[in-house]
C-alpha cells in the first residue's frame, strides 16, 4: 500500500517494551523493531518515514500508554500535523 503518507508516528523508546503489537497490526508496513537496543534492553518499534495512512491501529493495540502518538496531516500538501501543532488521530 504505497503512496504519500497521510500520518506520522512517534515511538517514545523509553515506554515502547519492544513487544512488536503494532508492528504486526500496521496494516502499510511502516513500521519496524529496530536493529539496535534501547537502554532498557529491547527493540523498540520505530516509524519508517513513510506510508503512513494515520489509521491509528497502531496506537489502539500497544499495551503501553503513551509509548505511541499517531498524527494525520491537516491537509493536503501541508506539513504533518505533529510539527504545525495539529490534533491527534481522532478516536473510533
């Protein structure tokens, strides 16, 4: 499912236990387990860079709080809503 990304993911390394939930749930593929340990001694999930369609899947299955923040740009064009100060993925 590729195209230009619709979203933004951040992976807050220090709650994120590695436990790859949302790695599998991703339904473009556009995350990952990181190669290298975090100081807590697991991979934790980082985001790729791109295809992210901001479905927020991700964020609904990690059993972490906090651990992963889910972003949609406002609109087309624009800049990701994370760095204009925008609004988190809406709830379902």
């Amino acid at each position: 499912m590729a195209g230009q990304a619709r979203g933004k993911v951040t992976v807050d390394i220090e709650e994120c236990k590695g436990c790859g939930l949302c790695v599998e749930s991703c339904p473009p593929k556009c995350l990952e387990l990181a190669p290298e340990l975090s100081p807590y001694g697991v991979h934790p999930a980082r985001y790729t860079g791109e295809d992210c369609t901001g479905c927020g899947i991700c964020f609904y299955c990690c059993p972490e709080p906090g651990a992963i923040t889910v972003y949609r740009i406002k609109a087309k064009g624009k800049a990701f809503a994370a760095t204009q100060g925008g609004e988190h993925a809406a709830a379902l």
